[in-house]
C-alpha cells in the first residue's frame, strides 16, 4: 500500500494517483490468475 503522508498531527493523506496506481497493480495481479 502506498506510503501514507502526515498532515500534522494525527492526521495522514494518501496520493489519489497513487492510491489508484495501486489498485491498478492489484486488479492485474488479480487478473493474471485468471488467464492460466
């Protein structure tokens, strides 16, 4: 999971391009399960 950044506080963000990056990585792995 990408690296959280902190606001200040208790408080953290994450990058939503990397968010999404990562949910792209995910379904790919997911999806290279299925073309065996």
């Amino acid at each position: 999971f990408p690296k959280q950044i902190s606001l200040g506080g208790k408080n953290v963000a994450w990058a939503q391009s990397e968010i999404t990056g990562w949910m792209a990585d995910r379904i790919a792995e997911r999806n290279r399960g299925y073309d065996a």
